[in-house]
C-alpha cells in the first residue's frame, strides 16, 4: 500500500465557494501530480511539482492552482467552484529512478458541485 | 497524435474464468508500458511495468504482455476473482519525457460474477 492520503473523500458544495483539496505522502517523494478523472474516462494531468517551490501546469487546462511548500504536501485550491468542476481529483508521487519508476495514486476525491 | 486505446470496454465474466484485456497504442518514441487496477470510488493501483526489451510480466495471476512493434499489449487474468471487479487502465509513457507526460486509456471495466 502506498503511503499518499488525499482528503476529503468525498466533497459536495456550492458553486462559487473556495475549496482546496489536500494530499499528502510520508514516502518522501520529489515528484507529486494531480489529475483529473470523469466516469468511463482517461485520467488527465492538471499540475504538477518536481520538488519544493516548483509547481507546473499539465496538459489539461485548469481553473485550479497548486503550491508545494513542503516536500510532503501538494494541496490544490479552487478559489471559486463551479458545476463544470465536479469530477474525481486523483493525487500520485513518484520518486525519480529511471523508466520502471513506480506512480502511487491516493484514493482520490470526489468533489460535486452544485 | 498520441494515443492509447483499450479494449473492451467493459467485460463480464465468471467467477474461475480466464480474460484477456487489450491495449493498443501510437504513443512514439515509446519507453515503458504499465497496467493499473483501479477500483471504483479509489485510486489506480500498479499491476505491472514493462520496456521495450520485455515481452512478458507476470504479477500473480496477472500476465502482461507486450509486442512493441505491433504496439499491442495485453493483460491476461487467470482463475478470476470476485475481487478481479475494477477498471484496468493500460498507461504508456514516451522515452526522454518526464514522467507527467504519461498516456493513459479509458480503461476496461471487468465484473466477475459469482
């Protein structure tokens, strides 16, 4: 089992509220993600961070943002939710070690908003 | 364009049963190929990891195999479980990018009835 915890589970809110989902991960690794997943679809890259203070966006484009202060934590905050934003929001490390390095995924939140 | 596609996309079969998943891609240049279960309401969970170089990875009663210049792999299931139920994802990178540029399919949905 791998050692990343993403909270809340499960998130219902209104829309225009400011949430921020958290993740976590005591494996001590450089590289963390967040990606976004609907029902029956691919997972796709929204951030991503490849250390302290370094935070990128990935291939989906995003109203979210992310900050990465410490090594173990990679929150990610909307500042003001919409419908459009309910999906599942999925969070993974990595630790960097060539092309067999392993990505461990958090169980995810599923965020509604209404 | 790059893309991983998989098939079917959703499967039934019997408890003790045998299954094979399929996964074809056009991802190019081509680095690793990786099979993830994912259960639902949770995070995907690796299965198996396989290079160019490997044609064939085993993990339990899961056996991936891969064909890299067919750009085909498959996932075999042997003597399915109840708990075999979930999504397999079938994960491609490309060599030289970072790990964040991964392609992923939609998955294949697997019920195994008792």
């Amino acid at each position: 089992e791998a050692d990343i915890y993403q909270t809340p589970r499960y998130l219902v809110i209104g829309t225009g509220k400011k949430i921020t989902l958290e993740c976590s991960q005591t494996m001590g690794h450089d590289k963390m993600y967040w990606y976004q997943q609907d029902p029956g679809m691919e997972l796709h890259l929204i951030h991503y961070s490849y250390g302290v203070n370094s935070t990128e966006k990935g291939d989906l484009s995003s109203e979210s943002t992310v900050s990465r202060i410490r090594t173990e934590h990679f929150p990610l905050t909307l500042e003001s939710a919409r419908p459009s934003h309910t999906s599942q929001y999925l969070c993974a490390s990595t630790q960097p070690g060539g092309t067999n390095e392993k990505l461990f995924f958090g169980s995810g939140t599923q965020l509604s908003v209404l | 364009k790059n893309q991983v596609e998989q098939s079917p996309q959703s499967l039934i079969i019997l408890e003790g049963k045998n299954c094979t998943l399929q996964c074809n891609y056009t991802v190019s240049p081509f680095s690793n190929l990786r099979w993830y279960k994912q259960d639902t309401g949770r995070g995907p969970v690796s299965l198996t990891i396989m290079t160019f170089s490997e044609n064939t990875k085993s993990n339990g009663r899961y056996t991936a195999t891969l064909d890299a210049d067919t750009k085909q792999s498959s996932l075999h299931i042997t003597a399915s479980q109840l708990s075999d139920s979930a999504s397999y994802i079938c994960v491609v990178s490309d060599r030289g990018s970072t790990l964040g540029r991964l392609y992923f399919g939609r998955g294949t949905q697997l019920t195994v009835w008792p």
